[in-house]
C-alpha cells in the first residue's frame, strides 16, 4: 500500500484536491513503520525459535538460498530498465542494487546483517540485562538517526549525497534498537506477554498520541522526511508493534486472510513494485479510464493479486525459488487432543 500511494501521487494522469492529496500524504506517512516492524518480528521469531535450542548448521545455508538469492536475482530484474542505455549503465546500477540495496530490496541487506549478529551475539546478549541494553540500542539508533535527518551533507560530492540520501539506511544502527526489542521479546516471550497485560491500558493509547505528535510534526513542517528513517518512527514503530502483538496474542487463531497473505508474503515484498510499475505504464500509456482518487487502491490490488499469481506460479518449478524465496505453510489448527480415558 506504502508504495502504490507513493506512485499514485507521483502520476500526471491523478488529479486530486490538496486536501485528499494531504489525506494519503498522511496515510503513507503512517504505513512507514513497515520496515522498521519487520526488523522488530523477524529478529522476535528467530529469538523464540532458538531460545532454548542451538542455531542448526542450516540456519545460513537457507537464508541464503531462499532470501539472498532472490534478492540478487530481484536486484538484477529491477535494473532491466537501465538497459535500454547501454550494458555499461544497466551493469552499474545492478551493481548497486546488489551491493547497496539500491532498490525496495534493501531491507534483505539489513537483516542479514542482523542474522550474523544474532548468530554471533546472541548467547552474550543472554547474560546482559535486558533493560540496559535495550536503552543503549535506543541511544545508538536515535543518534544515528537524527544526524542524518538534522546534519547537512559536508559537501555536495555525489557519494556523500548519495550516502545521506539513501545508502545511510543499510547499516544496523539505524535499526538496532528494533533489533533488541525483538530479540528480548522473543528470549523471554513470557515476560513479555505478561508485560503486554499489565500495560494494556498504555498500549493502546500510545498508538494514538504517537500518530497524532508525527503527524503534527510533519504538517508542521518540523520533519519534512516521509520516510521510515524519520527520528519519531522509532516511537511509533514501539507503539504500533506492542499494540499488534497485544491484539493478535488475544486471538484464539490467527485471521484466514493474516495466515493467507503471510504465506506469499516475502514474493508479494520482491514483486509488487514491478507490477505497480507495469501497471502505471499501461495506465498512462494505453487504458483510457479515470481511477484518479482511487488510482492507489487499483494499484496496490492490481500488484497484490499479480504478486500472489507470480508466487503461485513459480513455485510449482523447481527454480523458482530463485525469484521468490520460499513459499509459506498453510496453518493448521492444533487437533484437539482427546480426553483421557477413565
């Protein structure tokens, strides 16, 4: 939805009033806790899967074969439009698709970088005092954070731009503190369950004050970035993500739609944009209809449903995994184990 919005305003074939314009300025602004989130709940899966059990030798060889390499292999698609000007051109910019994460992709860069640090770290943070570091992790993130929202690039040299622009959100620190959330949640889900329930009351009210200070913040014009590398994404991020773990851990079973989407979800994250793009062309270019308001709900149907189609398609060859990773289980409720005889 994020990037359908984004797109939809961007076409000259919308025209919308400023004021519905603001509208999904704002909900885009709101569904940037996307990415930080996934930081938060694949580091919290990891953590409750291995905690009390040692990483398995497999743990990297299939986190390569079905996350990195699609990555690579999305990397090099998403430059093909590079090639129309010349080898040379779709070459450097496929180059940096894959180095540095120079498409929607990048997010596959920064976990990994998180699956090594678990790896390594993760019996050491164990011994730590959860509270401590998880300040320290906050300290290190805002920090980081806000030096490139508030600090003027030094020059105008295109690396330096380049790197404050966009190259800044690959290394961990700007995530770090999502990082640690999720790995303590995970190490000591029960603790963490139990703090949902005692503060309740918090959690659901901070989703609302944390919405209404960002939002005011960037009308304002105090931070102007539309991005989920804002300084007070790190509050609503903590808010959002505590609010969806209390609602989902009060659900007997998780939502037929929740455990439907999460089965396509990692080919839905490496191809919509590709299909919001086809889309956008075509429509520019060769369907004579106004969607206008609507164009961003079109698209984010449109890329969702040919995304799944994709997904479901490949899966069944035998390389497919190399464009869309691994395809999810279907859930199954637990059988209901039967009474003991008397």
């Amino acid at each position: 939805m994020l990037h359908s919005i984004f797109i939809a305003l961007q076409s000259d074939s919308v025209n919308v009033s400023s004021f519905y314009s603001d509208i999904l300025v704002s909900a885009q602004l709101l569904l940037n806790y996307g990415t930080p989130m996934f930081v938060f709940i694949s580091e919290f899966v990891i953590a409750y899967s291995y905690r009390k059990k040692p990483i398995p030798e497999s743990f990297f060889s299939k986190r390569l074969k079905f996350i990195l390499i699609p990555y690579i292999t999305m990397a090099l698609i998403y430059a093909m439009p590079f090639f129309h000007l010349g080898i040379d051109t779709w070459s450097a910019k496929a180059l940096m698709n894959v180095f540095a994460g120079d498409y929607h992709g990048y997010f596959i860069l920064i976990i990994f970088q998180f699956y090594l640090f678990h790896y390594f770290f993760s019996e050491k943070l164990k011994n730590l005092n959860p509270v401590n570091v998880i300040a320290v992790s906050f300290m290190i993130n805002f920090i980081y954070v806000a030096f490139f929202n508030l600090v003027s690039p030094p020059s105008d040299s295109a690396i330096i731009i380049y790197i404050w622009e966009r190259f800044f959100w690959i290394p961990m620190f700007g995530w770090i503190f999502y990082f640690m959330i999720g790995f303590y949640a995970g190490t000591y889900y029960e603790e963490f369950i139990d703090f949902l329930r005692r503060n309740r009351k918090v959690i659901l009210v901070l989703p609302i004050v944390t919405t209404f200070l960002m939002l005011m913040s960037f009308h304002l014009g105090w931070l102007t970035d539309n991005s989920s590398k804002r300084i007070d994404i790190i509050f609503q991020t903590t808010a959002v993500s505590l609010l969806l773990f209390y609602i989902v851990h009060q659900l007997k079973y998780p939502p037929p739609l929740f455990v439907f989407i999460s089965r396509y979800s990692f080919g839905i994250y490496l191809w919509h944009y590709a299909y919001i793009f086809i889309f956008d062309y075509l429509y520019v270019n060769w369907i004579p209809l106004s969607f206008n308001g609507l164009y961003f709900l079109v698209l984010f149907f449109f890329s969702l449903s040919m995304s799944i189609l994709t997904v479901n398609l490949l899966s069944k060859w035998q390389y497919g995994y190399l464009f869309i990773g691994k395809m999810g289980i279907p859930f199954k409720k637990p059988e209901k184990t039967p009474p003991a005889a008397s």
